[in-house]
C-alpha cells in the first residue's frame, strides 16, 4: 500500500532548531564563568532537572537546589542571563520547517522536553509562535519524553493518524519511540539530511 500522506510535522527544539538550551556544554559553561564545582553542580542538577522539565519546579527553585544553596558572589539574574545566552538558532533548520510547512499547508507541532522559564524565552526570542501551531512542551504538559503520552497527546490535538505525521529528533532513543508509535519519524543529524528525508515522505 501506498504510504499516507503527510498532513503533520512535530518537532524537537533543542538540537533541531535552536541549540539546546541548557546542557551538558551550557553547565561547564556556567562552571567556568561562576567558578563552580562542575561535578556538584552536575550531581545535583540530575537530581532535579527533571522535575523542572515536567513544570512541578520553578526557575529559581531549581537554581536554589543546583547554584544557590549557598551564597554567591554573583546575582541569580546574571546567572539566569548566562543560561539564555546559550540558546542560538540553526537559522537553515528554521526557514526548512517554516517553508515545509507553508508550501504543504500542513500542521506544525513543538514536541520537546523543556522547563517553562526557557521554554518560553525561546518561543518569544526565536518567534516560533508565527508558525508553529501548538507546543506539546513537558513543562506545559507535566510528562516528558520518552513518555509516549507526550506523543499521543500532540497526534489528538492534530487530529491525525500517527503515519500522516513526520516527525524530527536529534535524540535516537526519542526516534525510535516515535517509530514504534507509528510516527514517520527522522533521526536529525544535519540540514541536509533532514532536508532529504522530508522530500522523500513527499514534502
């Protein structure tokens, strides 16, 4: 049988369209500039993150438990500035999924794992909300993936069939997932590629 048609795309951010926004590289980073213990910090942000990242934690509780348990000779807002500040665009990946979708005119989802405070500086900074037509983010949705709830709820809110929809991540596990949910899904490694793959599902 023939495949379906497209009729959706979702989408990672972190990794796909944007940097990621608070990482492995953003935390050493941090370390560098604040002079703090890189491996505490690390400890004590793995023991938290996620709890950020489904929306149960506030930006500044999370920085309370991982920086500010004790005092700083540096502000909460200069630290919180240096976090923005590692959030960059991938301008070719942008303009793809813009003009995928407008030439197609097809939906277009955020699917992503991110806690509210970055979450929405990066929709506004990046002004993802002039084309995307909902965000299905962990911190608004309280479950992350791999959860496959995150992914069947943002198929409901499209109302399509999971085959009608391609969907981008940087992260295999997060693919495979996607895949085993019936989702057309592509492993992003490069513009080209992604590029490549979508023309492929007819796009």
């Amino acid at each position: 049988m023939p495949e379906a048609e497209i009729k959706a795309i979702f989408t990672d951010v972190g990794g796909v369209l944007l940097t990621n926004g608070w990482d492995s590289g953003g935390r050493k980073g941090a370390a560098a500039r604040f002079h703090l213990d890189l491996a505490d910090m690390d400890a004590r942000h793995h023991l938290t993150f996620d709890t950020y990242e489904i929306g149960k934690l506030s930006l500044d509780t999370y920085l309370d438990r991982i920086v500010f348990y004790q005092p700083r000779d540096f502000s909460r807002d200069d630290f919180k500035a240096f976090m923005f500040e590692q959030s960059q665009p991938y301008p070719e990946m942008l303009e793809l999924i813009r003009e995928t979708k407008q030439r197609n005119r097809i939906k277009l989802a955020v699917v992503s794992n991110e806690g509210r405070e970055l979450t929405e500086y990066r929709i506004r900074k990046f002004g993802l909300a002039d084309f995307v037509d909902f965000f299905v983010s962990s911190c608004f949705v309280h479950f992350r993936k791999p959860d496959t709830d995150i992914f069947q709820m943002a198929i409901d809110l499209a109302q399509i069939r999971p085959e009608q929809t391609a969907y981008l991540d940087d992260r295999p596990l997060f693919v495979e997932v996607a895949r085993a949910m019936g989702l057309r899904a592509i492993h992003h490694t490069s513009y080209e590629g992604t590029r490549e793959a979508l023309r492929q599902m007819g796009l």
